[in-house]
C-alpha cells in the first residue's frame, strides 16, 4: 500500500515546491539559527517534507555549507506566506502564555552585519491545547535578552488546519515588519524555533 | 458463492464509509476544537466517503444495485457530495476565515489547501454538468468525456489533498480510503464506456 501512495504523494510535494517554490525552507533551521533563503534550502525543505531520507540527508550536508557564506551580508527574513492570519496586533509582552508547556524560541539579528538585536519585542501566537489563533489568550509577546535570543513558555502547538505550525511578528519602530509561520516536523514535539533578520527603516 | 461474495462487497463498502469515521471520532485532537470545526471536518471526511461511492454507483458495481437504479442514487448522492464539500469549506471559514481565504486564492502556504480547492471546484463543476445534463444538449460521448474529466481532478485533488492534512482521521484508515476512491474510479472509468 506504502508503495502505492509514495508516488502520489511525491506528485504532491513536487507539485507543492512548483507553486510555492519560494515557501520552503525558511523555517526550523535548528543548526546555525540563520533562516535558509537560498535555492539550495528550498530544495532541501522541499525533500525533507517527506520523500527521500538520503536526499534530505545530503541536502542538509550541502546547505550546510551556506551558512558561512551567508553571514557577509545577511539578508532580511522574508515574512511568510499566511504568516500574519490571526494576528492581533499589540499582544503584551508576558512571561508564559496560559499555562505553558511548550517552548518557542528563535533569534533576532539585523540584516547586514548579523548583529544580535536585544529588546526586540516578538509576538507568538498559535492553535494550543489552550484556544484557537484568533483567541486573545493564544497571544503573547516577549523580548529577546542581550545576545538576541527570545525564547517563549506556552501551550503545547497542536495540528490546525491541516499542519501543526506557530506565529510569530515583529512589528515596531526602527524594522521592517515581518510575519513568520514554521512547521513543526513532528506535531508532537515540545518545541518549535523560527528566527528573524530585520531590515532597519 | 454469489451471495457470500455480495455480503463481502457490501461489508468492506460499508466499513470503507463508516470505518475512517469512526475512527476520527476517536482523535484527540477532537478536544481541542469547538463544534463548528469539528463539523466542517468531519464535512471533508464524510466527502471523501461519498467520493467512494460515487463511481460504484454510476458504475452499477455493487452486487444487487444495478446501473440504472445506481445512477438515480448517484445524483442524489453528488447533491449531497457538494453539500459537504459546501459544508466543510464553510465550516472552516467559519473557523478561520483568513486561512479558508488564502485558500480560495491559491495563496495557502499549506499546499494541500491547494488540491483542496481545485477538487472543490471540480466537484461543483461537475455536479453542475450533471444538472445541466438536459439543457446543455451534449453528445452523450462528450457530455460523458466532460464528467470523467471533472471527476478525474476530483479524485486527484481530494486523495492528495487528505493524505497531506495532518488532521482527526486516522493515518491508516485514511490511505486505505484513498487507495479505494483512486481503484473504484480507475475501474469504473475503464469499465464504463456505455
């Protein structure tokens, strides 16, 4: 049956990358902490998703190697495709949301020079075991310490419309605003990470 | 040997239904959600089951329900396919309106949502093709090329677009509702050509 269904589903992620080309591989970098923009980690994503395990590992053998060429001038993190549904805007910066569970970190770094930002107020919101996205008491904001690190208490993210997936925005004076959604790989992990470079205006 | 074979059939069709179903009833994701979204899944769910029985009917391939009666039980049964398909994308605006809309537009970052919508639109297309059956003054050669068509990307964009969502039915229990809805329509579209 397995034998069956890879071929369709393959169709399916073939299909995918076609219409999203740009969609893959911006989320869940959990080696560098620098969100993968170029081609090469599309394609990896884009195995990852659920095709070849050797591929996905020799893909992430390659995009490795990017990630040092990439801190000369680091681009700006794109905002995500459907990452600011349900956004509330001016979520309060809290110390857990609800009664927590559930880990969402990342970075902020500004584009150019890579340097970490502190004080950067990130918003995180998602569908938990506590209350849809567009529920106020799904949101909540924190601030990233001295070495640009945010990292957030939550409810467990649980699968909504489909994909388990968080939100994240920076919106605020001296940046872009930017809107990021990741996946989780596995809906039950307790953790999910997604990282931001900003664009000063 | 006829009627134990007919008793098989009808048991494995009936457990194709009911199976997947019951089976979702039982996720635990179903506690996390309100009514309204529950529903509008269990509306997809419920489509992906009529899916099944579409092509069996139309094809008279179930033992005792010949073509002809099969085929007045098809219409009402693609009426209520496009009322759950109706159902369940109605459901999840309801739930989420900007992720039903993202959708519409093709502009999900969810590429399921993608099939979801073309075999949406395939299925109201060709329940439309059916309604006009009469006024449209086809061949019956075209008019039924027209339909297999749209039944075609029907069942390519609902199977790819159930077995990406991560959601209350059961992983196994899905794909062996795929597997069957892709079997029943290649056999009834080779074996029907009347």
């Amino acid at each position: 049956m397995v034998t069956v269904l890879y071929p369709i589903m393959e169709f399916a992620m073939l299909s995918a990358h076609f219409w999203y080309p740009e969609q893959y591989g911006k989320h869940q970098d959990k080696t560098g902490g620098i969100p993968l923009t170029k081609p090469q980690a599309t394609r990896r994503a884009f195995i990852c998703a659920g095709t070849t395990l050797a591929g996905a590992t020799f893909i992430i053998g390659a995009s490795g190697l990017l990630v040092p060429a990439q801190a000369q001038g680091l681009a700006p993190t794109p905002t995500m495709r459907g990452g600011a549904n349900n956004y509330l805007p001016g979520a309060s910066v809290v110390s857990r949301i609800g009664g927590g569970g559930f880990i969402m970190s990342g970075t902020v770094r500004r584009a150019g020079d890579g340097a970490p930002l502190a004080g950067i107020r990130i918003q995180i919101w998602a569908h938990t075991t506590e209350g849809y996205e567009s529920d106020q008491r799904s949101h909540g904001a924190t601030l990233t310490g001295a070495d640009g690190a945010f990292s957030l208490d939550m409810p467990q993210i649980i699968p909504a419309f489909g994909q388990a997936h968080g939100h994240l925005a920076y919106e605020g004076d001296g940046f872009k605003t930017v809107f990021l959604r990741p996946i989780m790989a596995n809906s039950k992990d307790k953790s999910l990470s997604a990282h931001f470079v900003l664009q000063p205006v | 040997m006829a009627a134990l074979r007919s008793v098989l059939i009808w048991t494995g069709f009936a457990a194709a239904l009911v199976g997947p179903i019951a089976i979702a009833a039982t996720s635990p994701l179903l506690a996390w959600r309100g009514p309204i979204y529950i529903a509008s899944g269990f509306a997809g769910i419920v489509a992906l089951a009529l899916v099944l029985a579409q092509p069996l009917l139309a094809g008279g391939t179930l033992p005792g329900l010949p073509a002809r009666p099969g085929r007045r039980l098809h219409r009402w049964v693609g009426a209520a396919l496009v009322a759950a398909v109706a159902a369940h994308v109605g459901g999840l605006w309801l739930t989420s309106a900007p992720d039903v809309i993202d959708a519409l537009l093709f502009e999900s970052p969810t590429p399921f949502s993608a099939w979801g919508v073309i075999a949406m639109w395939a299925v109201f297309a060709a329940a439309l093709l059916a309604a006009l059956r009469g006024r449209l003054r086809l061949s019956p050669r075209i008019w039924r090329f027209g339909h297999k068509a749209l039944v075609v990307v029907v069942v390519i964009g609902s199977v790819i677009h159930a077995l990406l969502v991560e959601g209350a039915m059961g992983t196994v229990s899905k794909a062996v509702l795929c597997v069957l809805v892709v079997a029943a329509t290649a056999k009834v579209l080779v074996d029907v050509r009347r």
